[in-house]
C-alpha cells in the first residue's frame, strides 16, 4: 500500500504594504470543509540538519492586544499539552502549563490568584 499524504494550505491576504488583512487555511484531513479564516497562526519546522527551527508568524491588524494575549495564553498550554504527548515529561509539562497561567495572569487573560480566592 502507498504512503499516504495530506495537504495543509494556508492563504494570506495582503495589504498595499504587505500586512496581512486575512489569513485562512484547510487542511485535507481536517474536519471542517472549505477554507477556515483566523486572525493569527504560527507554523513552525524543526530543521534537525541545522538544529534550528523555521517559523512563520503572522496575525492580522485588525487583532487586538487582548486577542492576541488570549491567543498566546492557549498556545501556550497546546505547547505544554503537545510536550507531553512527544516526551511524556509530566514535571516539564507541568512547568510550561504554569508559566502559561503565570502569562496569563500577568496579561489579565486570567484573574490573578488572589482575585480568584
């Protein structure tokens, strides 16, 4: 039996200035048809040759600084998430997982451990 293959495809819209105004993407073996919008995404590669990684990061304008503090505060747990399942390290995911709500109270995506006494 052949490999098989998907396929994941992003589309950005630019401005004039080359800024994206709207990024969308689908992938072959995803669950929604069609293209899905989003206001921001970072796509990454690990280059094991060059022990380097590769990123594309890219959000919208019109995405607010909360926006993207919420964004940023879910990635971060998808990170610790994503170790664990990779490594099954629970003490390191458990770091990662806890420096997201340490973000996440210092950027107010979360109420602080006092409020939520």
């Amino acid at each position: 039996m052949p490999p098989r293959t998907a396929e994941i495809k992003v589309t950005v819209e630019l401005n004039d200035q080359n800024l994206p105004t709207g990024i969308a993407w689908q992938a072959t073996e995803g669950q929604e048809e069609g293209e899905t919008a989003c206001q921001a995404m970072m796509l990454s590669f690990w280059d094991s040759e060059k022990q380097a990684v590769a990123a594309i990061d890219l959000w919208t304008e019109e995405m607010t600084i909360e926006e993207m503090n919420q964004y940023f505060y879910q990635v971060i747990h998808k990170l610790a998430d994503t170790y664990l399942r990779a490594t099954k390290d629970d003490a390191i995911a458990r770091e990662i997982h806890a420096f997201g709500e340490g973000f996440g109270e210092t950027s107010g995506v979360v109420g602080s451990r006092e409020q939520s006494k």
